[in-house]
C-alpha cells in the first residue's frame, strides 16, 4: 500500500512539473500519441493523467475497503 502511494505522490509530482512546463502551450499538439486515442494535446495529456491518477485512487479505496470488510 505504502509503495502505492507514494508511486501516486511521484506521478503528480511529475504532473505538477509537466504543468509548469506547457503553462501557455496547453492548446499546443503534444509530439506523443497516445495508444487508444492518439494524439493529444499539451493540456490534454495533463488532464488525462491526472484522471488516470484519480482512477488509481478510487482502485486503491476499493480495495482497502474489501480487505476491511474482510478482516
């Protein structure tokens, strides 16, 4: 759990990083395609990986939540 989170915390460690970086150029291609999509935007490509992000949180919640319940 604890290697979790913190995997977390250095993604949006990165994502705060990278939002630095395009701040301005949100509206700009990316040079990234992206598997299922294809290609994205500077600002996209933030706002996907924070969903992404949330998506592993709620993973974690459900999970902590069903061990609870089973202990």
């Amino acid at each position: 759990r604890e290697a979790l989170l913190e995997r977390i915390a250095k993604s949006q460690r990165v994502l705060e990083r990278g939002a630095r970086t395009v701040a301005g150029h949100e509206l700009d291609p990316c040079p990234l395609d992206h598997p299922l999509v294809g290609r994205l935007r500077c600002g996209e490509w933030l706002a996907f990986a924070g969903v992404h992000d949330v998506m592993h949180l709620a993973q974690l919640h459900q999970l902590a939540a069903r061990l609870g319940a089973g202990a």
